[in-house]
C-alpha cells in the first residue's frame, strides 16, 4: 500500500485539494487490495472446508465444521 501511495502521490495531492477527506483516500488506495483479498478468499475457504473435514474426521472425537469458524478472523 505506502508503494502504490508513493506512485500516486501528485493524484493524492490534487484530491486533497479539492476537498476529499482521509476516509476517501484512504478508501481509493485500499479497494484494489480488498477486492483481491476477497477474490483469495472466495477461492481458498471451499478447499480448506474439504481438507479440514476430512483431517477432523480421523479423530476420535468430532466436532461440527460450521461456516462462522472462517468468518470470525
């Protein structure tokens, strides 16, 4: 982020200018990498629910495997 910050500078400074707040700078150089973290996400969740599952089920005791434990972090 302080790269893509660094590269963007003279645009930050120019929307400052004109009357954008923190919030929106701050929302313009962190949307790329939320949307690439989410796109992660969506991609990852289904295979660790699989390979979690079936590591859970060679023990003794089971427990439920429920969507809010990858939700919570």
């Amino acid at each position: 982020m302080a790269y893509t910050a660094m590269q963007r500078t003279k645009e930050i400074g120019i929307r400052k200018v004109l009357g954008a707040t923190l919030q929106n700078i701050l929302l313009l150089l962190s949307r790329e990498f939320i949307a690439l973290l989410a796109i992660a996400n969506i991609m990852v969740i289904p295979i660790v629910w699989f390979l979690l599952r079936n590591w859970l089920d060679q023990f003794a005791f089971r427990i439920e495997l429920n969507s809010w434990f990858f939700m919570e972090n």
